[in-house]
C-alpha cells in the first residue's frame, strides 16, 4: 500500500476547498484519504455556519466540551499512575506547535507539566530523529493536538512520545509505527487514521505486530463500514460512543456514536479470542470510547495556514483558512483511540494484540443503544448487550479490561 501523494495546505490568498461534511454542525479535519492507499485521519471539529455559507471551526478562548476530570468520572481512571509508562501518537506530516499547545492545555486543566524539557514529551521524525521533520499541515496539526490533549486527559502521568511521518501513506506511517515500538518505555501506541481495505493490508500487517505493545487504532468516522489498520488482526480496533451526564450511579451513559466504523473484513482472518457468529473474519470494533462531536471533547490548537493575528481569526471564523486558533470542541474516533492506547498505558499489563479485554469483560461498560448505519439489524451495526460490532465489549470501567 504505497502511493506517493502530497499534502500541500490551502494559504489565506487560496481558500481552502468546501469541507466534506458529515452532519450540519461537524467539519472535518482536513486530512481525510485523498488518493487510493493513502490514509486519513478520524477528526471532526464541531463547527458553525459562517455568514458566506461556510461552516467553520467554533474556536473559543477558553477550555470547552469534555476535560480530564470528565474523561477520569466516566471511564474510572482518576487518580491511577502510568508510573513513567510512554503512549507514543503516530500521525503525519508535522505540528510545529504541537509542545507549545499542549503545554497551554495541560496547563488550563491543572495538569502537570509534559515537556521536551523534563523529559515527558517527545518529538521526532519516523525514523525517530529529531530533525528534519516533515513539512507542516494545519489539518494533520489539528489530529495530532486531538491526540496529545486526549493521552493528557486520561492519563496525566504518561509520557508521550509524538511521531510523525513524512506523509500520510503507508509506508511512511507503517515505518513510525515501528519506530514507536523500538522505543523504550512506550506500551501503547495510538493510530487515529485509516483508509479502504485491499488486498495488500495482509503484508502491512507486520508492522503493527509487536510484542508487549498494545496498538490501538481508530475505527472511521463514516458509519457502518471497516477500514484499515482497525480491521488489523493485531491491533485493538477502537469504535465510539456519545458520553452524557447522568443520575445512575456511574454519573455518565453511552450510546453508539452514528459515525463509528464498524463491520466484517473482507480480508483479515479471525483473530482466536473473537467468537461472534456472524462475521467469519475479523469483527471491528473491540472496545470503544467518547467520539461524538455533539457530546465533544476540548482541544487546544493554534497551527493555521494565516498565523495568529486578528484578520487570521476571522478568515478562520469564516472557513476561509485551514486550521485553529484557540480551543475547539472535537470528536471523532480519532479521540477514541488514543484515549484507549491510554488505559492500556495506565493498566501496564503484558498484551497479546487485542485479546486482552475479551477475557476480562467486567472491566468494562456495555453500550447496549444505537446504531451506526443499515446492516439488516446485526450486531455489526446495532448496539446490544454483550459484543457488537460499533463498541465492541464497551468502554473502560478503569484498567482491569485492559
């Protein structure tokens, strides 16, 4: 799966094209799969229709939606320690501003520190060096702060390792996902993008098997229908849910997100610790996580292509200029993977691919309401009691599933 395809961002004299739209109020990220092979990110920006027609990012100065002590209530990991354990974020192209926004948002929730400095965040190129870096993207800046802000929420005392490869293809992504897992510390490793099955995902697959190294990895932001590298046999595919408020005694309740992927490969066996029926290869998801704009999470990103003045803002508020300039509310898979990469991090248990969570369910919460598309009613599409296939066994009810 190798195709060379540039990633060239819009500049404020060339307006970005019209976003593709999944739903009136969502934008997407603007690194969606472009070309054939190529693979794209599972971001979506809750936004506003601006006065010409556009919709635009909703960007706030100050923290909205979701935060960490949100993320640590529902899913039951406040107060746990990674002790020093290292989530490593695999995306492409580069956020030049990736340590500087991070480092307002953990500041903004009270969080400690995660610096270059003292040794709890990194950055380096697929080949795990710290120069040169790729070239620059605003849509790809904007996954790979999602990525960073959600390991931070859910997971305060975890490194972070940040690697980017040159470009959103496989080869390149597959190669930082290697490099990832040669490094020492890291446990997990998060992967918010994929793109259409073929015949040649089968030879990717290498890559993602690694020992001891829990890779998890987003399921689509399209609805009922799989993609890759979630429908891998060695990675945990990560579906999404919609997170409200409630009165029951956990204080929160899911329901499937309409926009998780979910379905039967048309190519990957049937790992041995999956036992539905209905799909004789492998099943997407495993387990899920937050991922609906409309119940969203807080994100702080400031990489655009018009830099940071005021008539910047306002060609940004029109969805005339690629990127953010403030705090965003955001959703998607893309939040639900490394969310998950994150409890695995915390739990640091040794995991043999994504086996783990279907031996011990009662770590879990079943999402047992909604569905994500048209599939003749199936658990492949529809949220029932037990495994299905848009949030798998369910989301964390702290580290013990994991």
């Amino acid at each position: 799966m190798s195709l060379t395809v540039s990633s060239t961002p819009a500049s404020a004299a060339e307006p970005a094209a019209s976003p593709s739209l999944s739903a009136s109020s969502t934008l997407d990220f603007g690194c969606a799969a472009h070309g054939a092979h190529q693979l794209g990110c599972f971001g979506k920006l809750h936004a506003r229709r601006a006065s010409n027609g556009r919709l635009a990012p909703l960007t706030t100065p100050g923290p909205v939606g979701l935060g960490p002590a949100d993320l640590q209530s529902a899913y039951r990991t406040g107060g746990l320690s990674a002790s020093g354990r290292t989530v490593a974020i695999v995306d492409a192209q580069d956020d030049p501003n990736a340590e500087a926004d991070l480092a307002v948002y953990r500041n903004a929730y009270g969080l400690p520190a995660c610096t270059t400095a003292n040794g709890c965040f990194h950055k380096v190129n697929q080949n795990g060096q710290a120069a040169p870096l790729p070239a620059a993207d605003p849509g790809w800046a904007e996954e790979i702060s999602l990525d960073l802000d959600m390991v931070s929420a859910t997971c305060p005392s975890c490194h972070i390792l940040l690697v980017e490869a040159d470009s959103p293809n496989t080869d390149p992504l597959m190669t930082a996902v290697d490099t990832a897992a040669g490094t020492p510390g890291v446990v997990a490793i998060s992967n918010s993008y994929g793109g259409a099955e073929d015949s040649t995902i089968l030879a990717a697959d290498t890559h993602l098997s690694h020992s001891n190294v829990a890779i998890t990895a987003s399921s689509g932001d399209s609805g009922y229908g799989v993609s890759w590298p979630a429908s891998s046999q060695y990675v945990t595919a990560v579906g999404g849910t919609s997170l409200t408020r409630a009165t029951n005694a956990r204080g929160w309740t899911e329901s499937t997100w309409s926009g998780a992927g979910s379905g039967c490969s048309a190519f990957e066996p049937k790992p041995g610790w999956q036992h539905d029926t209905g799909c004789a290869n492998r099943t997407v998801a495993d387990v899920s996580a937050v991922a609906d704009p409309a119940t969203g999470l807080g994100v702080y990103d400031t990489y655009n292509t018009c830099g940071t003045s005021f008539f910047c803002d306002f060609l940004i508020s029109l969805g005339l200029v690629a990127g953010a300039d403030g705090w965003v509310t955001v959703g998607g898979t893309s939040a639900s993977s490394p969310i998950i990469a994150s409890v695995y991090a915390l739990a640091g248990n040794a995991v043999t691919y994504g086996s783990y969570p279907y031996t011990h369910t009662a770590g879990l919460f079943d999402v047992t309401t909604g569905n994500n598309g048209s599939c003749g009613g199936s658990y492949l599409c529809t949220a029932g009691p037990g495994y299905d296939g848009p949030t798998g066994l369910g989301t964390p009810n702290g580290t013990t599933g994991f």
